[in-house]
C-alpha cells in the first residue's frame, strides 16, 4: 500500500479560513485546487460541474501518462539461434534492438534481467502551461473585453521518478516471455490564486507526495517468420492494476494489448514497426511505433523511434463561456473537458552500449511530438540489462 505524506495550507478567504485533512489520496488532494468557489459566477452547480470534469480530466491524463509510461523492452539485446548445420548456438544480429518497442527477433534461450531509471517533470497539459500560474480555472469578464478582471488560476508541479525492474526468458528459439515492475515516486505542488484587478490573494497550496508499485506488465511474443534478422511476430501484453489509483501510481484498471511486429535487417541497419490495439482502459486506443537502428561497431547501437498512440475518447480542456446569470454585461468563464479522440506520440533517441562481457548501458531522451495530454518537455532514462545463458 502506498503511502502517502500530504500537507495542504489554506490562505484567508474573505477572512474564512479554509482547513484539510492532511493524510489525504493525491486525487483528493487534485480536487481541492480545481474545485472553485471564490469568484461569484451565480451559478455553482455549474460551477461544481465544470471543476469536477477539468478534476477528472487531468486525474485521467495523469492514470494514461503515469500508469502507460512507455516501459523499456525486456528482450534480451543478444539474439541467437541454434543452427542446424553447424549444430551451434549463432547470434542472429549484430544490433541490440530498440529501446521501448520489439523487433521481430526473439532472444532465443536465454535469461535477461533489467534495471531502468526514468524521471519525468510534467510541464504542460494540452499545450497549456502547468507552472507559470496562466493555467484558468474560471474568470469573470466584461463582454467584449479580451481579458478577464478576476480571474483564479492554477500552477501544479508534478514530477515522478521510476525504478523498473524487468526479467525475460526465452521459451524456445521463437517464444519469449517476460514481465516487469515499476516502482513509482510521485511528488505533486499546486497552488490556486486569485487575481481581482490586479490584485493577488493566494487561495489555497498543496503539497504531497506517494510511492509504491506501479502496474505490473506481462508480455509474450512468439515469431512465426524469420528472414535473418528480420521476420513477423505476434506479441501480446497485459497491464494488471498493481499500483494505486488514488495516488496516481497506477491505472486501476487492468488491460489486454496484442500486437503485430515486423523487422527488417540489412547489414548494421534495421527498421521496425509494430501496430496494437488496446482495450479495457481509460479509453480504448491504437498503438503504433517504428524503429531504426544502426550498429555502429560490434559494442554500440545507435538508435531512433517514434512511438504514437490514438485515443477514440482521450478528452480535452476547453474553455466555455457563458453569460452570468445575474450579472448584466458580465460573462463567466469555465475550465472543463471534452471526450473526443486524441493523438499523442514521442519521439526517442540513445543508444545501447555493450560495456563488458553480456553487459548492456543504455541511456535515452524521449520528447512530445503532440501537445495532447500531459506532458513532459524531456524525459530520461538510463538501462541496464544482464543476460545469461547460451
């Protein structure tokens, strides 16, 4: 169970102090902040309604973008094969494959354990910023007029730091299995002001933190065509809901994902791409990606891939602005959400470096290429992977 260390303070709200409980689920802790109720819009039940969807919106970005992470491929970097007619065990490529998709190739076998470390600071949701305090929960403003005289906005700082472990087996030369486990540090600050003609008032801050297992993800892969280094494989993974959901550690919900991958190799170059469909998630959505490699000596692959994924009802923010029910001239502005499909993708880039014996380092960046969802200006991570066996 993950543990959670929160402490929210309250500024004076026309001289009433407001108080929270401080041992509090982060989603709680998110609903405090978008929660408004300090500009007086004459209409709280839409109000209410509109906090809560923007609340449950950006707690769904964060279960799709902090449950979904993209988790670096298990597969061994060795490859190898028994050859009949030399009755020898061959590596059947020179390159380590990609980072967070599978080539084709199965790992033949052999045992491969992982460590990973990834770090990521959520900046933006939407292409809206989350820190500099532009963020608009809701607004008052005269018709006709561009900018609002009083107005409450939101800066949240999310930053979340993933230890992953991951072990791999080769069943046969075309079967792999393999399963790994994130283990997630989440830390979360906001705060809520409000600005009435140019003056300040801080509403409310909040300060947590939660940590403990992520979802567990098993996966199996089995190539039914084999063309040297390259060929066709079915693969399929399933998410089970391992991490808590109230803290943000997890989806809550668990997932099936088959997929089709195919690899072609040329000498040192590979290309890869692979296509999935997923169900039983916060949304239904198609998976795909593509991968290049190029082995650069014996020791290091450089490596390149895009990984995208399209959500049939991912959501969006959006502004409504309506008229004030009691207020003549005025009209309100709200912060809420919309279910309609979205497209995210990522780009990555590094390499894997074979420091020693059957070694691998691997170090990569990987950056939004779409602004839908949260997001992450940069994320790193650093590999290392192990192999035993023939």
């Amino acid at each position: 169970m993950s543990r959670v260390l929160t402490t929210v303070l309250f500024a004076l709200i026309a001289v009433t102090p407001g108080v929270a409980s401080a041992q509090q689920p982060l989603t709680d802790v998110l609903s405090f902040l978008l929660i408004n109720r300090s500009i007086p819009t004459g209409d709280f039940s839409r109000d209410e309604l509109a906090a809560a969807r923007t609340r449950d919106a950006v707690v769904e970005f964060l279960h799709s973008e902090l449950a979904t992470l993209p988790i670096n491929s298990p597969a061994s970097g060795f490859t190898y094969r028994l050859d009949p007619e030399l009755g020898a065990t061959v590596r059947t490529s020179e390159s380590f494959g990609p980072f967070f998709m599978e080539r084709s190739l199965t790992s033949g076998r052999q045992f491969a354990f992982g460590l990973a470390f990834t770090q990521s600071d959520f900046d933006n949701i939407d292409g809206r910023d989350l820190r500099d305090g532009t963020l608009v929960a809701s607004a008052s403003r005269q018709i006709g007029e561009p900018a609002p005289f009083d107005a409450e906005t939101l800066s949240l700082r999310i930053r979340t730091r993933t230890v992953t472990l991951s072990g791999q087996a080769g069943i046969t030369d075309r079967l792999d299995v393999s399963a790994s486990l994130p283990f997630v540090q989440l830390d979360f600050s906001g705060s809520r002001v409000d600005t009435y003609r140019g003056t300040r008032l801080v509403q409310a801050t909040a300060l947590a933190s939660a940590s403990g297992v992520g979802d567990l993800l098993i996966r199996a892969k089995y190539n039914f065509l084999r063309r040297g280094g390259g060929g066709l494989s079915v693969a399929a993974e399933s998410r089970i809901a391992t991490g808590d959901s109230d803290n943000l550690l997890g989806s809550g919900k668990s997932v099936i994902r088959p997929r089709l991958i195919g690899s072609i190799e040329r000498g040192r170059v590979a290309a890869h791409g692979e296509v999935g469909y997923l169900t039983g998630g916060v949304a239904d959505e198609v998976d795909f990606g593509g991968a290049v490699t190029v082995a650069a000596s014996s020791r290091v692959t450089l490596i390149g891939e895009v990984i995208g994924r399209r959500l049939n009802s991912g959501g969006r923010l959006t502004d409504v602005v309506e008229p004030h029910p009691n207020l003549v001239g005025i009209e309100t502005i709200r912060l809420t959400s919309l279910e309609q499909p979205t497209t995210r993708a990522v780009i990555v880039a590094g390499l894997r470096w074979n420091v020693a014996s059957r070694w691998l380092l691997s170090g990569n960046i990987m950056r939004p290429v779409t602004t839908a969802g949260l997001n992450s200006n940069w994320v790193a991570s650093a590999i290392f992977d192990y192999s035993i066996g023939r």
